[in-house]
C-alpha cells in the first residue's frame, strides 16, 4: 500500500544506548516511526553516520506494554529498564545480544501520539485489507 501525502509518517527522535556486548556501547541517534499505511507496526532506526540507517519493525502496542513490564517472546522484546538510559530496553534478534535502551519519556511520547491516530489510520486502511484478505483466501 502506498502512503497518501495527507498522512504523513509520524517520527518521533531520540537518543539510544545501544549495547552489542556487555561492556561496549554507544548513544546513537535514534528514531521511532509511525506510517498510517501500517499501523500496527512500529519501526526502530538507528541513524549512524553519512545517512546510514539500520531499523526494525515490529508491533507498536511491545513498546506500550513495555512501558510497563516485560513483552515480546520473538526476535523483539521489550521491557522497563534502568541503565544508561532510563526508560525501555528492546533487545532485537532472537539470536542477537544486541539490545538498545530508549528513554521512557520518548517512547510514551510516540506511543501516546500513535494512540490518537491508530484507529482512524486502521478504518482507512480496512478495505483494502479486507481485499488483500479474499485475494488470498480466494487464491485469486
């Protein structure tokens, strides 16, 4: 699905510790992503130098409930944490011992903004997700 020019993507900036291995790390500009296209996901940007970019996308409502307590059981999970930086750790890869710690005030910041849009963003996109739906299951 392509984005219409009159909902913009939703970005939210802030700085990340990222951690590859326990005694190494570094704060590196981050950005939380919001696209009315797809809003039940949520995508995690890491901005490194000369406009280089590594991102995730996974549900939004892991960073909402990661607020809170432990989520997540897959390549993603999110849960409180103190640390460099208070707020969340999101430890990506299920396999990864990469983990980036987001301050608590940029994530409910972002949560609270995709809050107000998500089901205004959802009821557009429904019928076209209701034809992808009885393409597939039609096998048409």
């Amino acid at each position: 699905m392509t984005q219409r020019p009159d909902d913009p993507q939703l970005t939210v900036g802030t700085t990340g510790f990222v951690v590859l291995e326990e005694d190494e790390g570094a704060l590196i500009p981050t950005e939380l992503v919001y696209r009315p296209d797809d809003c039940l996901a949520a995508r995690l940007v890491l901005l490194g130098p000369e406009g280089l970019e590594v991102g995730w996308t996974f549900a939004w409502d892991l960073l909402a409930r990661g607020l809170m307590s432990p989520t997540g059981d897959g390549d993603i999970a999110v849960r409180p944490a103190p640390g460099p930086v208070d707020g969340v750790e999101v430890s990506l890869g299920a396999r990864s011992t990469a983990r980036v710690w987001l301050p608590g005030e940029g994530v409910a910041e972002f949560v609270r903004k995709v809050r107000g849009r998500v089901g205004l963003d959802a009821r557009r996109i429904a019928p076209a997700l209701d034809k992808e739906l009885a393409t597939i299951t039609n096998g048409t």
